[in-house]
C-alpha cells in the first residue's frame, strides 16, 4: 500500500512522505494516479485551501482520502476549505471595511460563526406591489447606498415556499412617491410562478418582502455583513463587529469556490474524517433570482401549471425545476464510502449524489449549511446512516436534512436530525426505500407543509419492493400546519410501523391528494389521532395503531423504540 502525505506547510516538489509532505491535494492525486496498488492520501491538521474545485474520475478510483490519524485518539482536523481569508481591514464609525477586488460571495464566516447579512424587516411606508416592482410612500428607500446589490426575500409566498428577487433601481416618482423597480427576469417569473386561489382569494405574485438584505444602511446588528458591489471590480466588504473582536486577531473567511469537490465516475473511493468547509452559491444573486417552490426545488421559467388542492382552491407550481447544487458532488460513483467527515459552513447544499450503486455516508456532521445536507438522486443501495444533521437550510428555507428521490433500495437508518426549516427526511418516488430508527426534533422551525419524515408518490409497484417506515421517533414538529409523518401526494406501496410522533401540529394525514394506495399504518404510537383515522380511505390500512394524550404513558409505552432511534454512536 502506498502512502502520501499532504500538509498546508508541504512543498509539492517533495515525495509527499510523512517528512516531506506535498502542498496541495491536487499534487497527492497525481501521485496517486501514478502508484500500482492501494494508494492512502494523509491530509495533515490545517487548512487546505482549494483554488479550484477537487476533481475526481475513474482514474482516482480506489484511493481513500483521511484526515493523519483517522480513527484514532490523534485524529487531526483537515479542513478542505474554497474560502479566502479577508485582511487588510480599516474601520471607520465603528465598522470594518476591507477592499476585495472582484470577489463576490454571499456568506461570511468569522472565527468559524457563519454572520448574517444584515438585514431590515420589510419596505417602509404605505406598499403596493406592481407588474414590475413597487410603490411606497416612504422616501426610506432612497437611502439605500447600494440599490443593486439589495435582496429582497420572500418567506411565505405559499406556506411551503419562500423567493429572493433583487433590485434594479429606486427612484422618485412626480408624486413624492418612491418607485423600487425589481431585477429581471426573476420578478417577473415570481409574478408568473405564485399564483393561488384559497377560499374565493386569488393572490399573484410574490407579494411583500418579508425582510431585505445587503446594503450598508442596515448595518445596525453586530456580527452582520454586507458586499457592496457597487463599483464593478473594486468590491467592498462592510462587517460591524461584535463586542470583543479585533481586526487584528479576528479570522475572517469568505467563500470563493461554489463547488469543492466535483467526483464522476469514480469507483471504490474513500473519505474519511475530513472537514469540507467554506462554499458559496451565487445563482441567486444573479437576474434570475431564487424563486423557490418546494424542498431543494426552484424555478428557471419554462411555464407553470396549476394543481387543484380542493374545491376552489389551486396552486400554479412550476413544469420544471432544478435543484440547489451541492458543493461536493459525486455522479454515478460506485462503492464510494464517506465516514466520519464534517460537512460545514456551505453556502449551498453539502453533499449531493446522483446515480451509482453502494454508496455509504456513515458517521458524517452536516452543520451550518445554507441549504440541503444530503441529497440522493436515483441510484442503488445507498446507504445513509448515524449521521447527525443541524441548523441548515440557513439561506433556503425549504431545505430538509435528508432527501432522496428515484433510489432503489436506500436506507436511512438512525441519523439524528434537528433545527430545520422544514422536513427532516423527505423521501420522493423510490422503489424499496427503508426509513429505519431515525431521530427528527425541532422540524419545519420556518416553513409549512412537511414533516418531520415526509413520503411522497409511489414507494415500489408491488409488496415485494414496497417502502418501510419503521421504528423512527418525531417530535417536535414546530410550524403550524404539519404532519409529524407525512404520506403524501399519492404515497403508495409503503408501510408505515411502529414509529413514534409527539408534538406536533398534526401526528400525521390519512386522506391526501392524489389519494393513498397500498398504504399500511400499523403499531404506530401519537400523542394525536391521525387526521381521518376514524375514517380511513379504501388504500389504506390502518391498524394496531395507539394514541396516548398523556406524555409520561407515551413515554413509558415506547422506551424500546425510543432508545433505538438516533445515532448509533453519540457524538458531542
């Protein structure tokens, strides 16, 4: 087996031996590519800073990548980071400036704490809304010293929806008024996009902001920051310290890189115990905004259509979407292993995979992420497993921990998921897909309409490869307007068993549209009926199944699946 040694202190010009370690990963892939036989990659303690994205294809197969130490109780931590460090810093009125050239970027990190972007709660003044923008009676608006670098966002638009459209200009109008003209083509895809009828009111488009982000004018909160973009190639970046910091001792990092690690084909590849770190996504700054519908989902134009959610009541949503991308992504992989690794401070999704067979995320961190943690799109035999997913969906609010659609034969088994924005574990139409032993609390903390573990569409096509819900403990389901477990929008071939749901706005749903086919509930523990579990619909069968009002003799009915569901090794 040959070894190689990477360090932020190596030489690449050396052999890349614990004494003499390469520089940069890049030089260890080549190495590797090079060598016969097994080839381990040591990454030292350190940053490893990435000037491009990590590539990997069939060639790199059958390398592992492992932070020095892996396993052991001298692990150390090597981070793999697409960030730049911000120096340079002068201060003025008690805020820190740093000129950054032609860097853009929507995040900031200082001293690993992702800061916000400062913000205000929504428009001043007397509002409409119009084909193109915006009316106020407010002259608020024209103190805004960067007008086009202002975003606005819209949580809400539906309850499982929110949008970020930027802003063209602000002016006056004759009347005293002050016109705020929005960026194309996103505001106008968000008057296309949003359009809902609910009980004789019809709304279209995205309506009001709900907050603003990114002009020098808000920096009134300490530990927020804005990008003033304002003159092309000499960007300016605003941070308004908290108490106690120091530009002279205070790391600041922007992420540069929106992708870190970009992997095609590659077979029997490993990585463990690495930190990737610092990722941006700037799609959503550009015309085309963020328009959001649901999960990881938005919209690029191509036309809307309507779905009809009742009687007088429909929703538009779009014919096609595309997905938040991730920053390390890996596409028709086979035997790839990821185990013990941290995933962090990324200002997109984390980890993405499409297609392949045999993947495993084992024993994974997934925390402070703009969007998604783990994203999963077809393949066979994925296996997603005691991984602890936190505080994500930061920028993205429709953002589950988990999410898999088109798979064959996935489990997801005893990941611990908590404060989210929205669902959990979000399963989409699959065959065989095993949801097995997994923690959910504090779900849909922001957004509605999910669940701590949602299922929608068919699971399989017969008993034989039919979907398994089984053993999973949800509580805490915060927003109003949620099933703790969802089956949604025509969920069939599936059977849902002894899990447990408490505190939440509903327990679960039993009549959806389009209905539940081949669906069985059974030796299932609420807190609450089910909606429809006195009446049951014809594809359902509902079962064994035990509601207890009181905490304590829920508690006391499911100690064994409650002590089964979780991570299999607890972390700190």
């Amino acid at each position: 087996m040959f070894q190689f040694h990477v360090a932020p202190s190596g030489d690449d010009s050396g052999p890349g031996s614990a004494e003499r370690p390469f520089a940069t990963i890049e030089r260890a892939r080549a190495a590797a590519r090079a060598a016969t036989g097994d080839v381990v990659v040591q990454l030292r303690g350190g940053t490893h800073t990435l000037t491009r994205p990590f590539e990997l294809t069939e060639a790199d197969s059958g390398v592992v990548y492992q932070a020095y130490g892996y396993g052991t109780s001298e692990q150390e931590e090597a981070v793999v980071s697409g960030g730049r460090p911000i120096t340079g810093w002068r201060e003025r009125d008690g805020v820190w400036a740093a000129d950054v050239g032609d860097l853009d970027t929507r995040q900031l990190y200082v001293d690993g704490r992702r800061a916000e972007r400062a913000a205000i709660p929504g428009l001043p003044g007397e509002v409409s809304m119009t084909e193109t923008g915006y009316v106020t009676d407010s002259a608020g608006p024209r103190e805004w010293r960067s007008p086009g670098d202002v975003e606005f966002v819209y949580r809400g638009v539906y309850p499982w929806t929110e949008a970020r459209c930027g802003v063209a200009t602000v002016s006056p109008s004759g009347d005293g008024a002050t016109v705020i003209t929005m960026v194309q083509p996103a505001f106008g895809w968000a008057m296309e996009l949003y359009a809902a009828t609910w009980e004789g009111q019809t709304t279209h488009g995205p309506g009001l902001p709900t907050s603003i982000e990114n002009d020098p004018s808000f920096l009134t909160e300490p530990g927020t920051f804005v990008l003033d973009r304002s003159r092309p190639g000499r960007h300016v970046l605003l941070y308004l310290p908290r108490p106690g910091e120091d530009p002279e001792r205070t790391r600041v990092v922007a992420p540069v890189l929106e992708t870190l690690l970009s992997a095609v084909g590659a077979r029997d590849v490993s990585f463990r115990g690495l930190v990737f770190a610092e990722a941006t996504w700037l799609r959503p700054s550009r015309p085309e905004g963020f328009l959001h519908y649901h999960g990881s989902g938005y919209y690029e134009g191509g036309g809307v259509e309507v779905a009809v959610i009742g009687e007088g009541a429909s929703v538009t949503y779009p014919a096609a979407s595309a997905s938040i991308p991730s920053s390390v992504r890996f596409e028709d992989p086979a035997g790839v292993k990821i185990e013990g690794c941290r995933f962090t401070r990324l200002g997109s999704s984390a980890l993405g995979v499409s297609g392949g067979e045999g993947l495993v995320v084992r024993g994974c961190d997934f925390d402070t992420l703009s969007a998604v943690g783990v994203t999963v799109s077809g393949g066979v035999g994925a296996v997603i497993e005691d991984n602890r997913v936190r505080r994500i969906g930061l920028e993205y609010s429709g953002s589950p921990g988990i999410t898999v659609t088109g798979t064959r034969s996935c489990t997801i088994a005893h990941n611990e998921i908590t404060d989210v924005p929205h669902c959990g574990i979000v399963v989409g139409p699959s065959e065989g897909v095993r949801v097995l032993r997994n923690l959910t609390v504090d779900t849909m903390k922001v957004l509605a309409d999910g669940g701590g573990v949602y299922l929608s569409g068919p699971q399989g096509d017969s008993w034989e490869n039919q979907g398994l819900v089984q053993g999973n403990v949800i509580k805490d389901t915060r927003t109003a307007y949620n099933f703790g477990l969802y089956t949604d929008y025509g969920a069939a071939w599936l059977t849902v068993e002894a899990n447990v749901v408490m505190r939440a706005d509903n327990t679960s749903v039993l009549h959806v549209g389009p209905p539940l086919e081949n669906v069985v509930y059974r030796g299932n523990f609420w807190d609450a009926d089910p909606v429809g579990h006195d009446d049951p619909p014809s594809g359902v069968t509902y079962e064994g199944n035990v509601t207890y009002k009181d905490e304590h003799d829920l508690n006391a009915a499911t100690a064994a699946i409650r002590e089964r569901a979780g991570l299999l090794r607890p972390r700190s």
